[in-house]
C-alpha cells in the first residue's frame, strides 16, 4: 500500500472519530505539531528514526502535545497511536490528507495560479472570478510566477489543470493546421 494511501486512511479514521465541536480544532493542532516536528530537524530525527525506542518517542509526543487545546486529547493519541503502529514516518503525507480534510471542513479550495511576469492585479482578479464561476467553495488561491508562460495563465484545482496559456493556444492551432 503506498504512503498516501496510508495516510489518508489514518486521516480519515481520526476525522471520524472526532464530533464536530472538536474537529476542525483538531485537525488544525494536528497539522501545526507535525510542522512543528519536521521544522525541528533534531527532533524529527529522533522520532523518524526506527531505532529510537518508542519510550523515548512516546516522552517527545507527550511534550510537544502537552498544551494542547483540544478537550479529548485527541492530538497526543493520535500521536501516540502513530508511535505504536510503527507509522511516524508518514506525517508528512498525513499533513497533506489533514490539510485536504480541513479545506473539505471549512469549504474551501486550494488553487495554484500560475501566471507570466508581467501579470497585473486586474488579470488576477478575471482569473480568481472565473475560478468562482468553477465552484462554490471558499478559494484560496497560490499565485505563482512561471517564466516560461508568455501569456495567459495555468490553473491547479482538484487534482486537474487547465491550461489558458498563450503556448497551450499556439501548440493546438499548430496541431489543427497539421492535421489538415
């Protein structure tokens, strides 16, 4: 079974076992140790080391999610559970599943923009309200520079691409005017 899976699995089966006053919380202090703990190289290394006895694991994890704000303590036992099924090492993709579950939570949308230089805020702005006219979520958009798009823009959201550059225009009037 590959990581992502994996950890999707474990994402989901916490978010399920949350009510909903504790969710969103959760999910968001879950996300913020896991930063916290691959930020910190040395500790990182510690609890990603399989030879680091559990003990010493368990120790760190209960001192990390020690002010946790969370009623059930749910952050240090999911932590905790990830020490004993031996799964640490998947807290990055889990970090990418969690935070996946919390823009499916708050109904929001991640978007990466890509755009040419000499973008402006008008274009921008035509961009993210055709993006609104896609879906109803929330959008949290990316902007990213990409040097080699001469014009227009690519769009990231939900797994698909759409392409408005000016290359992706010129590549299929190339292709129709070949194919005639």
């Amino acid at each position: 079974m590959s990581k992502s899976i994996l950890a999707l699995k474990y994402a989901t089966a916490l978010t399920q076992s949350l009510n909903k006053d504790d969710l969103e919380l959760t999910v968001i202090e879950i996300i913020d140790y896991i930063d916290k703990i691959l930020q910190n190289t040395p500790l990182s290394k510690l609890l990603l080391n399989p030879i680091t006895p559990n003990t010493l694991k368990e120790k760190e994890i209960k001192q990390i999610t020690q002010n946790s704000k969370s009623s059930t303590k749910m952050s240090e036992k999911f932590f905790l559970l990830l020490v004993k099924k031996k799964r640490l090492p998947l807290i990055p993709e889990i970090k990418n599943s969690l935070k996946t579950k919390l823009n499916e939570i708050q109904n929001k949308i991640e978007v990466d923009i890509f755009v040419s230089k000499e973008t402006n805020t008008d274009e921008i702005d035509r961009i993210l309200n055709t993006v609104k006219k896609l879906t109803p979520k929330n959008i949290k958009a990316n902007l990213q520079e990409d040097k080699k798009i001469l014009g227009g823009f690519k769009l990231a959201m939900d797994n698909t691409i759409y392409d408005a550059t000016l290359n992706n225009t010129l590549n299929k009037l190339e292709e129709n005017l070949i194919s005639k």
